[in-house]
C-alpha cells in the first residue's frame, strides 16, 4: 500500500472501514488532501 498514491491509500482505508460490520461509520472530511478524481471515487463508495 506505500506505493500508492495519497488518494488511493485513502480509499483503500475507507473500504476496509466500511467492510466491517459497524452500524455506523463517522467520516470528518474524508477527501481533505486529495486530488478532485479520487475524491470523487470515495463519494461514489459512500451510501447515500
């Protein structure tokens, strides 16, 4: 995972996180220090 860019190392954390079996998931700014493509890539993965 270190030879990842800082976007995709972010939405691999985030899928891991999501993949647990927890009734709710808090996110505080979950694209900050992102570049715009992957921050659309992690709203996508977000339930609306």
């Amino acid at each position: 995972m270190g030879k990842l860019s800082g976007g995709d190392q972010q939405k691999i954390a985030l899928a891991r996180w999501m993949s647990t079996d927890c009734d709710i998931l808090i996110l505080n700014h979950p694209t900050r220090g992102i570049d715009v493509g992957a921050k659309g890539d992690i709203y996508d993965m977000l339930p609306t």
